[in-house]
C-alpha cells in the first residue's frame, strides 16, 4: 500500500490535518520577520559629521547660533536630495565654550577632513545597528556584507537542515531549529559589535530557514494528493503575515534591540511544538518504522472520524521505493537540465523580491507604509495562484509570472529617465 491510498482512507485533508497544517504554518510569520529584519537594522538614516568641541549636536537643528555653525563646519552636500555632506567637514574646527556669551568657532572651510563621529536623523529610527556602529561612509558596505553572510546562512540551513531531517526526521529537526533559532535570535539584540552580529545572523538565517523547509515538507506530507496545491501555497501568506506584524513593530518601537526582542520572543512558543506535532508517517514509513506510522495514522482516523485497516503497513505490503539523494538530480540528463533551470529560476525570482523588499528604504515617502505595503500586496498574489495553478498549470502560470515580473522591473527605467530630477535619484537607487 502506498501512503497516499492510505490518506484516501483517513481523509485527504480532515479535521486532524488541518489542526497541524495551522500549527506549521505559524512559524512562517516569524521566519518573514527575520528574513527581513535586517531591512530595519541595517537601516541608514540621514547623518553628518558630530562638530568637534561640540558636545550636545544633534542632527536636528536646535536654536539659530546652532544652524550657523552646522552649515560654517559641514560642507553643502553635492546630492539634491541630501542638504549635509555625510562623511566630511572642514578641517580646523574648534568650538570654544569658554566665553562668557556661549560658544565661538573658528573654521578653516578650504580643506576638508574625514568625520570622527556622526549624528544620525532620528525621525524614522532611533536607532539601528547601523547607526549604533557608525556603519556609514567608508564601513557602508558593511552592511551588504551582513546582509550576505545572513542569506548564506539561510543557503547552508536549508541545505543542512534538509538533508539532516531526511536522517533523524522532520520532528527532530524542528526542535533543534527552534531552539538554535530562539537562542541565536536573543543574543542578536545584544551583539556588542559587527563580529559577532554576523556570525549571529548567520545562525538564525540557517536556523530560521531550516525551519521554514520543514513546515513546508511535513505540512503537505499528511496532505491527499488533490489538496496538496491548496495546502502548500498558504504558508507564504502567513511570511507575508510576519512581514506586516514586523512593520507594525518597527513603526511602534523604533529601536532595533527592541525590534528584535518583539520578533524573537514570540518563538519561545516553538519550543512545545514537540509535543502537539507528530512526526511524519511518510517518514517513518521510508525508515521502516511501520508500527509508528500506524499509530499515527489511526490516531488522525479517530479525530477525523475515519475507519483505516487494522494493519496498513509492513515490509510486504509497503511499495518499496528506491531512497534518493540530492545528487540524483544530476545524475540524469532529463533531471540535470531540470534541476539547473529550476535553481537558475530561483535564483532570479530571488534578486527581484529581495531587490525590491530590501531597497524599500529608498523609494521615499514613510518607511513603514512602503514596507507594510510590499507586504499586504503578498496576499491577493499567493491568493490567486491557488486558483491559476489548476486553470493554468504549472509551465504557464511560472512563464506568465517571470513575465509579467520582468517587464514590471523594465519599465522602472521610464520612472528614472522621465521621473524628474528626486524621483531620478531615489528610483535610481533602488533599481541599483
């Protein structure tokens, strides 16, 4: 007997499969949180260099005399969009405090310096990592580097974690994501510095995806086969669901240690996972664990209401099919040319999502309603596909899409030569 003639019996997607298809999809929202937390640290506000001698400045202009000197010690900037210049200001700055009517400068405006601190626009954030460690002018592109080295955790946890819940099984897997994701999400919103920040995000993009490929596997594994299109494609709405969630708390605390504090200790409810879900039959079945899939399956009979056979699975009876390997994929001609078209696919689908979400930041306007937006639009596109997929098919709905996707990022070069002189800039940027 196949599994599959044996969910027939129990029901394709009953009372008992819905119960646990809810469960996993939970985590989703917090995995659509991380992936795009470092959105909100990573964020660069508006700044210049702090004016030596000068211990009160803020970037917010305070009183006039303040203003005058601002604008005697920190050259104009050279972009329209920006009124300071960020990274320098005139050398041979010295504020003296000492007179009896306040403050006195004395600027040398011919030379230029490089800042030794900055100050940072407080109108979006309080604060964010970046701001916090001055990543900034020359340590800017530190922050592409973070962002690379949390995808690559997200690379090495789907891969690792993957194969690792195809030997010890889904449920174990889960858990020690969970906790490796709970813990390493706690500890970031106290890194003390760039180091161990990366290596930090590291962890929860390996541990925080390793669990997202779970709940996607073992949420459709208990499902029929004509109900598995409905049951998988839901999952990105609950990431969508996460990303609004982390706008909300973004726009409310304005702090990235708190921002993180609010995503990661929701998932201490993770942690008793391990004893609402099961682990899963199909599993157990390729392991030869039979009598264990048994009892799962006639315990999901009796929520279902269901009658199933005394005696499903045994060597005998079971259809024996060859374990495969991910290497498989490449030992065929068919399957290699699939495999590299499917990876390139998503290779690019990945550069236009996370190219568009990450860039938020520049299309101007309020921060968090641009990326509560990019959010909710989500909703009615994962929507639609449920539909599409079984009118259309696969091989059409996926060429339609990459289309409708290509030409859409296309005409944003029109919003650059034809959107004035700010929209040039700010377009410009979050094409690049």
């Amino acid at each position: 007997m196949k599994f599959d003639d044996a969910l027939l019996k129990l029901g394709e997607f009953g009372y008992y499969q819905k119960r646990l298809w809810i469960l996993l999809q939970i985590p989703a929202m917090s995995v659509g949180c991380f992936m795009m937390m470092l959105v909100f640290q990573m964020f660069k506000p508006e700044h210049r260099c702090k004016i030596p001698g000068y211990p009160n400045d803020t970037f917010e202009v305070q009183n006039p005399f303040h203003a005058a000197l601002i604008n005697a010690t920190i050259p104009p900037s050279e972009d329209i969009l920006r009124k300071y210049e960020m990274c320098s200001h005139y050398k041979g700055v010295v504020v003296d405090g000492s007179s009896q009517g306040g403050y006195n400068y004395y600027v040398n405006n011919t030379v230029r310096t490089q800042c030794d601190d900055y100050v940072y626009d407080k109108s979006t954030f309080d604060e964010t990592f970046a701001s916090e460690n001055n990543l900034v002018c020359d340590d800017a592109l530190k922050t592409s580097h973070a962002q690379m080295v949390y995808y690559f955790g997200v690379l090495c946890g789907d891969l690792g974690f993957g194969m690792l819940s195809d030997y010890i099984g889904r449920r174990k897997t889960f858990s020690i994501c969970s906790v490796l994701m709970l813990a390493s999400a706690l500890a970031l919103a106290w890194a003390p510095e760039y180091s161990s920040f990366v290596f930090l995000e590291f962890t929860v993009g390996a541990a925080c995806h390793g669990l997202f490929m779970v709940c996607c596997v073992l949420s459709v594994e208990m499902v029929g086969p004509s109900k598995r299109g409905v049951a998988g494609i839901p999952i990105h709405m609950f990431f969508a669901t996460g990303l609004c969630y982390l706008s909300g708390a973004g726009y409310f605390l304005r702090n990235w240690h708190y921002i993180q504090l609010a995503v990661a200790i929701p998932c201490t409810f993770y942690l008793f996972y391990w004893w609402f879900i099961p682990e899963s039959p199909r599993w157990l079945i390729s392991k030869g664990h039979y009598e264990a899939a048994e009892v799962i399956v006639k315990r999901a009979a009796e929520v279902n209401k269901t009658t199933v056979p005394d005696k499903m699975f045994d060597a005998n009876s079971v259809e024996k099919v060859k374990e495969g390997h991910l290497w498989h994929l490449f030992m065929s001609k068919t399957l290699f040319f699939r495999t590299i078209i499917i990876f390139f696919n998503w290779m690019v689908i990945s550069m236009m999502y996370y190219g568009v979400t990450m860039h938020s930041g520049n299309l101007g306007g309020n921060f968090f309603l641009k990326f509560f937006i990019l959010a909710v639009v989500e909703y009615p596109a994962n929507g639609s596909t449920i539909f599409l997929l079984n009118a259309m098919g696969r091989r059409k709905l996926l060429s339609l899409c990459m289309m409708v996707g290509g030409v859409a990022c296309m005409c944003t070069i029109f919003t650059v030569l034809y959107g004035g002189e700010g929209e040039h800039n700010v377009q410009g940027q979050n094409s690049i």
